[in-house]
C-alpha cells in the first residue's frame, strides 16, 4: 500500500471506533430484535421480573415507612420506649400484609410459557 493509498484509507476511517464489534449477521440481528421485542413486551405490561421493583417495591417500603410514622405519632402521648414499639410495630404488620398481598397476586396470576401474563389485566 502506498503513502497515498494509506492517507486515503486514514482519511476514510478517521471518525470510526476501532474497537467497535463487526456488523451483526442476519441471525444475530434476528435475535437481538426477539429480545427487545421481549422487553417492550413486558416493560408495555408494566411487569418487573423483580418481586419488589418499580411501583409495588414503592407502595410496600413506602407504605410501611407512612405505617411506622402514624403509629409512632399516634402513641407518642404514652412515651418514647411505647411510641417506638407501636410504630415498628405497625410498620411490620404493613409490610407482612403487602408482601402477602403481593405474593398472592403474583401467584394468582396465570403465566404463558415465554414468562408473559396469559389473560387480560
């Protein structure tokens, strides 16, 4: 190759990742779009893979911290050492009643074999 040809070829490939992966095949590119088909598919439903993720991590933790703080509040007049077993208290009954409720529908709910919930919501 000569000078001029190399400069030409640098000038060519100036802008480009060296490190970058080659271009996909036609069976790799098939595979990746199955897999973001995938994932749209649950993130359109609104279904984390997670028990606690998204909305119902938010709703249990959540609940269980306003469930701490009103019971803590609430038997604040009979002392400090009553106020705190109270709002523990409460905060744990929460968090077993939600996180019973939450099993319960995750179990309750039929699923296909791809993983995908089989009725409507």
């Amino acid at each position: 190759m000569s000078r001029s040809e190399r400069r030409a070829y640098r000038r060519l490939t100036k802008n480009q990742d060296p490190y970058a992966p080659p271009p996909a095949t036609a069976a790799a590119r098939a595979r990746i779009e199955q897999r973001q088909r995938a994932r749209r598919a649950t993130s359109r439903q609104g279904r984390s893979s997670s028990l606690l993720g998204g909305r119902t991590g938010w709703i249990v933790f959540g609940g269980a911290a306003a469930a701490f703080l009103l019971g803590f509040s609430l038997a604040w007049p009979a002392g400090v050492g009553l106020a705190l077993l109270a709002g523990v208290g409460a905060g744990l009954g929460w968090l077993a009643l939600s996180l019973g409720f939450v099993i319960w529908r995750r179990r309750a709910t039929p699923r296909s074999a791809d993983g995908r919930s089989a009725g409507p919501r």
